[in-house]
C-alpha cells in the first residue's frame, strides 16, 4: 500500500510542486486560512527555531555561513534561509515518527515555501502511513519541509 501511495505521488502532474503558481491558490487552501504572516517577524538562528505561520505551518529562518570553508572574502558573512514545515501527525518522541521529508524546489528561481504551502499535506498523506496502515509495526509518520534557497523569495540575500 505505501509503494502505492509512493507512486501516485511520483505520477502526479507536477504543476502544484513547482515554485511558479501563486503562494495563495484559494480559500481552502491551509495557507489562505491567515495570510498576517511576516518573516521579518522571524528572528534567524543558526538552529531551526520553528513558530507558526500561515495558518498550521511551521516556519523558521536558519542562519548559515556564505562560504561554509571560510577560504573567501565573504568568510564572515551569513546567508538566512526560509523555510516552512508541514507536521507529522505523531510527536517526534513518537516510535511511528519516520524524521524529515525536505523537498528540493529546483530552479533555477524555485520557491520551496511555495510548493510546501500549496501541497505539503498531500505529499505528507501520500508518504505516511494510511487509517489502514496504522496499526502496522513499520508504519511511519513524516515532517515535510520546504525552502527558499539562497536569493529566492524569502531568503536573504
């Protein structure tokens, strides 16, 4: 049933996955139920420090170095990556809890944010266990997560 599920996600039309539809696409969206989020409000931290954000989103800035072998003028100089999570449906203390499913956007110009905000609980409902599976002893739940890379949308620069 999981390989199933696998590939109807790998079979999809890609349209929703891709960074170029609008960040909002309508009212039942999870994303349009609160669009007053800034991430200028989010502080940027070498450490993943997650608030909510769009509605059932979880959101953070993480701070990482330019030139990550410090070999360039821009040794001292940081990058803040946005990124937005969509979670599991169990805690992370739970045994069912599978980690971290971190889509790739692309590009060059691809907006990870934008393809967790438009289909993040579908990837996530296709790649955790189902009602049916639950029960089973390898049934996972997964985090499904989305970034801007560096110099698109909302991370800076």
């Amino acid at each position: 049933m999981y390989f199933d599920r696998l590939s109807s996600l790998l079979l999809q039309p890609s349209a929703w996955l891709q960074g170029q539809a609008p960040l909002v696409s309508s009212a039942s969206d999870p994303a349009a139920r609160s669009n007053r989020f800034d991430w200028d409000d989010v502080t940027p931290s070498k450490h993943f420090v997650w608030q909510p954000c769009f509605g059932d989103f979880q959101c953070a800035r993480l701070q990482v170095p330019m030139d990550w072998q410090g070999t360039s003028t821009e040794a001292d100089k940081t990058v803040e990556i946005a990124v937005v999570k969509v979670e599991a449906t169990v805690p992370v203390t739970d045994p069912k809890y599978g980690g971290a499913v971190v889509l790739n956007p692309g590009g060059p110009g691809g907006s990870g944010i934008g393809q967790v905000l438009r289909g993040g609980y579908h990837v996530r409902t296709i790649l955790s266990a189902g009602p049916s599976d639950a029960e089973h002893e390898d049934a996972k739940y997964f985090d499904v997560i989305g970034f801007d890379p560096r110099g698109v949308n909302n991370s800076r620069p």
